[in-house]
C-alpha cells in the first residue's frame, strides 16, 4: 500500500486529558486516515505520568494487558478516521467507558530522517 503511513497517535481522555494519556503506532491509509493494518498493534496508557502500562491492540479492538487479564478493555480505533480531533471510545467494562480525542499524529520514523 503505497499511500499508506506509519504513525504514533496521541489520544487524550476528555473527562481528564490529565490523566490515562493513550499512544498507539499504526497503519494508517495515507488518503482516508483509515487503519489500513489489520494485525496487532502496540499502544500504552500513561496513567499519571509515571506508570505507564503498555497494551496490545487485537483486531477486533480488545485491548490486551497480557499480565492483567481481568482488564478487559476496548477500542473503537480500527472504525474512525484517524486524525487530529477525531474522537473515539474506550471501554472499560460493560457499563463504563470513555471517549478520547486524538490531539497528535507523527510519522514513525521522522526525527531518524526518514519519511
């Protein structure tokens, strides 16, 4: 896929953009801002700024801890447009959840020189 990019996402939690910052690296279609990667990506929350808890992002959106498996978490990400001010939702159980707002995008590997 040749107009495809791979980037780092911020997202922050709009009840608290303080709090729980989300990265996540991606594939995205360079046209639409779709995911365009359909493995598993890698992704962490940092919680307060010093406990930061990485993730892996199954492809039906399930936000695996691996150490913490009664964390059973998930992501909208792979059905938005992946650009700055889109929002989507993350759940963390049945009945709650929260909605983030991607407020950076960078191309993974531009400070290296590369495009």
């Amino acid at each position: 896929m040749s107009d495809s990019r791979d980037i780092r996402m911020l997202a922050l939690w709009r009840d608290d953009p303080t709090e729980a910052r989300l990265t996540v690296d991606l594939r995205i279609c360079g046209e639409t801002g779709a995911v365009v990667s359909g493995w598993d990506v890698f992704g962490a929350f940092d919680l307060d700024g010093k406990h930061c808890r990485p993730f892996v992002l199954r492809r039906d959106g399930a936000m695996d801890f691996g150490a913490a498996p009664e964390m059973k978490w998930s992501a909208n990400l792979r059905e938005i447009a992946i650009k700055v001010g889109a929002c989507f939702v993350v759940r963390w159980n049945d009945n709650d959840s929260g909605e983030y707002k991607i407020v950076k995008i960078a191309t993974l590997g531009a400070k290296d020189g590369r495009k």
